[in-house]
C-alpha cells in the first residue's frame, strides 16, 4: 500500500544538500529523489530551518541556500502552521514530552493529511496524532 501523504523533516534536507555527511547525504537524495514523484509536502517550518542550519552551521552561502529553498517551494506545495497547530503543539509537549519545534512539524503536517514524517530526529516508528515518524536514514528503509 502507498502512503498518501509525506513530508520531510529539515535533517533529511540537510543531508541531501550536505556532500560531507557520507552515506546519509546519499540516502537523503534519494529520499529527495523519491519525494519528488510522490505526493510530499513540505512545512514552511522545516525550509526555514534547512535555510538556518545550513548558512550558519554549514557555511552554505545564503544566496545558495535561499535559492534552494526556492526550487523546492516550486517542486513541492508548503503549508504553514495555523493557531490552531500551535495549541496542539503545546499539548503535544505536555502530554508526550516532545520538543516543541518537532510537536508543531508534526501537528502541522496532520492539518495537511500528512501520513508519515521523514524524520531522523524522533524516535522511529512512532505515531504521533496518526502520523508515523519514520526514520528514512536506516539501512533497509523502503519508500512507505
């Protein structure tokens, strides 16, 4: 069965932008790869971190980063958190211990029909409010 809705975490697009970061940048352009002829979504949330974390952390000019950011906005539809995402969010943070920032991705991503994250950064195989959190860095993951 294929999922009906993805979305990618800002560590996947950081690896598949980052050639030092060895098999993970190749398992995230292939993530990437794959997204593309999928039905993907990606938060205005997760571009903004990409932009963050590659200007300040990894050097990336920000007029290579903001043109990325760009050609992904074209290639995929964004959807941005509503009021309504932040007060799960804070919910989400009281009741399951998640960080805030990962609560609002995933309360974010459930408005838009989201079935599973593409995520390193929580615990994989776990569902929050129906969406998987699957970790698509592990050897032997296959596209959901």
């Amino acid at each position: 069965m294929r999922v009906k809705r993805i979305s990618l975490d800002t560590n996947i697009l950081v690896y598949a932008m980052d050639r030092d970061a060895g098999e993970r940048h190749g398992r995230a352009m292939d993530v990437l790869d794959q997204a593309v002829g999928s039905d993907c979504i990606l938060a205005t949330q997760a571009l903004g971190e990409f932009f963050h974390v590659v200007t300040l952390k990894n050097g990336m000019p920000a007029t290579d980063a903001a043109e990325q950011v760009h050609d992904w906005m074209v290639l995929f539809p964004t959807v941005t958190a509503s009021p309504a995402a932040v007060s799960t969010a804070m919910s989400l943070v009281i009741e399951h211990s998640l960080s805030f920032w990962d609560a609002l991705l995933i309360a974010t991503v459930k408005e838009a029909g989201v079935s599973h994250l593409l995520t390193e950064d929580v615990q994989d195989g776990r569902s929050v409010l129906g969406v998987w959190l699957t970790n698509p860095l592990q050897s032997g993951w296959r596209e959901p």
